[in-house]
C-alpha cells in the first residue's frame, strides 16, 4: 500500500515537473492527513489560513528532523537545477 502511494506521488511530481518552468515553481504536492491522497496545489492560490497551516507544519516538521527537512529541500532544488 505504502508503496502504490509512493509510485502515485512520483507519478504527481512527474507530471509537474514536464510543467512550463514558472508553472512548476509554483505547485506542490500537499499531503492533507495521513491516510488520504496528496493533492497538487498551486501556492499562488493558497488562502491565508491555508498558507499559515503549510508554513506551520513546515516549521513543526523542521523543528522535529531539521536535517531530513533541509535534506528534502535540497534534494528537490536540486531536481530543477
């Protein structure tokens, strides 16, 4: 199961990586809750109470494994460099 949900977000990061350049750096895959899909989101569009929930859990994230973050982070940086 946890392996067909990994094939389907690769799949998701897939198709937005062939995304026009200015397209791709502004959208994102969201996991909501665990157990329910990621669903691709377009940050240009994110409310302000949804901005504030991402940040906060990309916050909460980094102050829990502030290496596996920032590892993330450059790990996919480094995909569109």
């Amino acid at each position: 199961s946890s392996r067909r949900d990994d094939d389907e977000q690769e799949l998701q990061w897939a198709a937005i990586e062939k995304l026009p350049t200015y397209l791709r750096m502004t959208r994102g895959i969201l996991n909501e809750a665990q157990g329910e899909q990621p669903v691709e989101i377009d940050i240009n569009k994110l409310g302000p109470l949804q901005r504030k929930n991402l940040v906060e859990r990309l916050v909460k994230i980094s102050e829990q494994d502030n290496e596996k973050f920032l590892l993330k982070l450059r790990q996919r940086i480094d995909r569109y460099v």
